[in-house]
C-alpha cells in the first residue's frame, strides 16, 4: 500500500509503477467522493535532483494550464515519502491504451521540444 498525502485516503488497486513514479488513486478526507491521481517518486527517483526537478516543473505547469486540456492541479508537496502531485482526471482514454504501450518517453521528448518552440514563439 502506498502512503497518500495527508488530507488524502489511498484508494488500494489502483497503483501503478512507471520508472520514476508510483501513481494511485486518492480521495480527499470529507471531498465527498471526488476520486483523484496522486504522483509520487519511487525511493530511487526521490534521490535524485533531475527527477524531483521535474516533477516540480510538472506542478508548476499543470497549475498554470489551469485545467484546460490537462488536469486540473489539486495539491502538491513533500512530505516523509518525499514529493507529490494530486491533480484530477481528464475525461477520455488513457493515452497508454491509445497507443498500445506504456512506453512514455518519447511523448515526453516530443512534449519538450514543442514547449521549447512554443516558448521560442512567445
């Protein structure tokens, strides 16, 4: 079982493990409900610099977004289990039954590089 943030109920069954995270379904204590995702880095990832940067950047640009098109930033902070994201769901199938696989890291190469021009342009 995974720790939720505090503020947060684990949902058990619905955790998965990618090579840097471990993602699982919380609700928020008297949130009625509401069934939300929780990112957290796996012990590995939680050492080293350029993972938990990223998951930062990952906060930061989720919560500028504003829930348009991406999902909607709930909470995010550290705590004994180090560094964590909460965000929503976006409705639609996920983007790893689309495409057949879990392999992820040229979707976030090419996310790079567009957010590089895109910021190129602006």
């Amino acid at each position: 079982m995974h720790v939720a943030p505090a503020g947060f109920t684990f949902v058990p069954g619905t955790d998965r493990v990618t090579a840097t995270a471990i993602v699982f379904d919380v609700t928020r204590e008297g949130g009625g409900g509401l069934v939300y995702v929780c990112k957290r880095l796996g012990a590995r990832a939680r050492e080293e610099p350029w993972v938990r940067a990223r998951l930062a950047a990952e906060g930061k640009l989720l919560e500028r977004l504003g829930g348009r098109g991406t999902p909607e930033l709930i909470a995010t902070g550290e705590d004994g289990g180090g560094p964590w994201i909460v965000m929503g769901r976006v409705a639609g199938r996920p983007l790893s039954l689309c495409l057949g696989t879990s392999e992820t890291s040229w979707i976030e190469r090419a996310a790079r590089h567009a957010f590089v021009a895109l910021a190129g342009l602006h």
